[in-house]
C-alpha cells in the first residue's frame, strides 16, 4: 500500500499534459511505468504512435492459458492545468490534510499507481493471477486517444487477441447517499457523441439594409431552439437498475419518466447523472462575419450532442426538427454508446471484492455521462468496465476533480483501493 502511494506521487511529478490537436507528450512518463515494471522483472514494450507519444503495454501470464484473458488498462495523459488557480503545485504531488494533490490524482494516475503496485508485488512474490492479464498505458484518452487505444486496436490488434474483457478508470468510487448508504458506482454504460456542425447561409450586405435572409438570425435562432430545448427522460437497462435501487434506499417510488426528484439524494454526484438520464444537445462554438458593417453570407456553429445508449437516432432526429429546414447539419464526430450487462463472473468478483474490505458497500451499475479508452477496445470486441476502486469520504465532491481545480485523491481511499483491486484480480 505504501508503495501504491509513493508510486502516485511519482506520477503526479512527471508532467504528462495532453493539449489536444496532437500536442501531447507521454514519453517521460511512459518511461517511468517501463521502469517501474523492469525493476521487478516484467517485461515491456514501448509503443510510440508520433512524436514524444508513447504507449506502455506488458503481458502478465496467468496459470490458465486456456481462459480468455483481461485488459487493465489506464491512461497517461493528464488535461492542462492553470497553477495560478491551485492552492497547491499541480505537478508536486504533496500529501496535505490527508490528500494526494496533482493534476491526475483522480483521473488517473491514482489507478495506474495501484496497477503498477498491484503487479510489482505478485512478481516479487512469484504469484500468477488465475488467467493472463493484459497491462495497457494509452496515451492521448483526453484528446480523443488517436495516438493511444484507437491507434493501437487499429493498427496493433495481434496484441489483444485471447483478451475478452477489460477494466479502466471512473468506476469503483464510493458515493454516500441519503441515509448514509454507501454506494459503488461501477460503470457498464457511456454516452455516445454526435458533435455536429449547424450551417446557415443567407443573402450577404450592407449592415445598414434590411434582410430578412441574414444567416446570423436563421442560425442564432436554430441555436437557441437546441441549446433551450428540454429533453425527455428516457430510461435505458443500466439507468433502471441503478435509479431503482436509489430510489428503494430512499424510500422513494421509482418513476421511469422522471428520475430527477432522486437526484437530491446522491449529492455532488448529481453533477453528471442528471446528464445520463436524457440525451443533451450544447451549443459550443459559433463562428461568423469579419467586419462589423457587413452581413456575411454564412455563419456555423457547433453543437455537442450525447446520446444514450439505443438513443442515437432520437438525438439527430430531433436537433434536425429543431434546426429547421434552411440549416444544414454535418457530422463532426460520431462516437458509440457503450452499454454491458451488470452480471457474470467478472461482476461478481468486483462485488466480492468490495465486500471483503467494506461489507456495506453496495456496488451498483451506472452510466457515464463521458467516455473512455474501453470505447474504442470494444471494437475488437472487448466487454469493459469501469472499475477503479476507492473508498471516498461522503462529503467529497468527487466529480468535481475531474478537469478540476485542486484535484486530489485521499490516501486512505487509495490504499483501500489498492487492495480491492488486488483482490478482485486474483478472483477474477
């Protein structure tokens, strides 16, 4: 455990930030994890996709080749940081009141910390879990993992093959809710994307004349209707097993078409599942005109639509109603929905493993309202989840360190993590 924690610090020391647009550097940090896993002995390889991005992956065999084996995988990347805005170094990796502090504390060298401490154990103990364990450090997930999972499934598949499930970041954390149950979100459902494009075009002019063909107006207009429009409940397999079991710890009547009356019931946690229980369209760029006395002939603008799993055609559907005839709609970026079933083997022994170190956590399946690398690893076919244990304090907000100001991890949580994950690959 206590390396686990050291291990983090470390991380959180080596800069690895992800500006988007290919600018990103994951080689010193991925030489770091290579590291780590030489000095006891497991072997590794370094797989760079462009310059200074770099991928770490490393095979641990299991005693029985004759099971499909797991991915564990974490991201190296970490997204930018204003240290004017923190009350600690971003990049120190300090342990104050309690806390791990740094860029990547939550998301998510704390999982690759206990990934690399869970392994250089077994390997000084001469352990072999029950089947083979496929350890994957992708870079670039906060940018759309081009130069990372995508890049690897598509051009590198040999290594996945005999690996049929997987398990990542963002799921596994404990949340407390009224009455003080304590949950553990484990994630098996993410939103799909649709960011499109509105295009308006007009009659261009003098900014002195009438026109009734401006393409500022027809597209402000259109913006307003998506960026205003009230989006129905929808309830999806995932969104129903976990609102119903809110709503039976809550002493509250489980209403498919409108969960929102339970939201006050999970707290800071409320912050991204209310995005999960509709689909969402937001207006995000808008882009027109080059001097102030002329009407441009055309004006754009960008909206970033999510849809629920088996929602994706409601989505378009309905932002072409709102847009109106005279727009034109392209889309920008398409990523799936994911959604798996919350049962079987491997969800059997996440819940076994948290109930050996907290017999009254309640694991619970949720839909995450982002994405993750298991995205594009399900096009080979891999079942994923998000499982990245760790037991928080109830009154921690802990969706808003994701991205945020002073993110951080508590050191006891991390060493009740480490050890939930430990137990739970050994089991699985």
């Amino acid at each position: 455990m206590a390396e686990c924690i050291s291990i983090c610090q470390e991380m959180i020391r080596i800069p690895s930030v992800n500006y988007g647009e290919g600018k990103g550097d994951e080689r010193a940090i991925a030489d770091y994890v290579a590291a780590k896993l030489a000095e006891v002995g497991i072997e590794s390889e370094l797989i760079v996709t462009g310059e200074n991005r770099v991928n770490v992956v490393a095979k641990i065999e299991g005693v029985d080749q004759n099971r499909p084996g797991l991915v564990v995988h974490g991201h190296l990347d970490v997204v930018p940081v204003n240290a004017a805005d923190w009350s600690m170094d971003p990049f120190g990796g300090e342990i104050k009141d309690g806390y791990i502090w740094g860029r990547g504390a939550v998301d998510m060298k704390d999982m690759d910390a206990m990934i690399i401490a869970t392994v250089r154990a077994w390997k000084r103990a001469n352990y072999k879990p029950p089947r083979n364990i496929l350890l994957a450090f992708f870079g670039d997930e906060e940018a759309g993992s081009e130069y990372g999972s995508r890049y690897l499934v598509a051009n590198r598949p040999e290594l996945f093959k005999g690996y049929t499930e997987a398990i990542s970041e963002v799921g596994g954390f404990s949340v407390t809710i009224t009455g003080g149950h304590r949950l553990y979100f484990i994630e098996g459902a993410q939103k799909g994307i649709n960011w499109l494009q509105l295009k308006a075009t007009g009659d261009a002019g003098h900014g002195s004349f009438i026109n009734p063909k401006n393409a500022i107006t027809k597209l402000s207009a259109a913006v307003s209707r998506i960026g205003s429009y009230e989006w129905p409940q929808l309830e999806t397999k995932t969104g129903s097993k976990f609102w119903s079991k809110i709503a039976e710890l809550v002493g509250e009547k489980y209403d498919p078409t409108n969960v929102r009356p339970l939201l006050k019931h999970i707290g800071g946690a409320a912050r991204m599942m209310g995005a999960t229980i509709q689909n969402t369209s937001n207006p995000t760029m808008l882009e027109a005109g080059y001097k102030a006395n002329v009407i441009p002939q055309s004006a754009t603008a960008v909206v970033d639509g999510r849809f629920l799993p088996g929602f994706e055609d409601e989505l378009l559907d309905t932002v072409k109603k709102l847009a109106g005839e005279e727009i034109e709609i392209e889309v920008l970026v398409r990523d799936k929905a994911l959604e798996v079933e919350f049962e079987g083997p491997l969800v059997d022994a996440m819940k076994a493993a948290i109930a050996k170190y907290d017999p009254d956590g309640i694991p619970v399946p949720y839909l995450m309202s982002g994405g993750t690398d298991n995205k594009a690893l399900s096009d080979l076919g891999i079942i994923g989840y998000g499982f990245s244990p760790v037991k928080l304090p109830p009154e921690l907000d802990f969706f808003a360190l994701f991205h945020g100001v002073d993110e951080r991890i508590p050191v006891d949580g991390l060493k009740f993590g480490v050890q939930v994950l430990n137990e739970f690959l050994q089991n699985c």
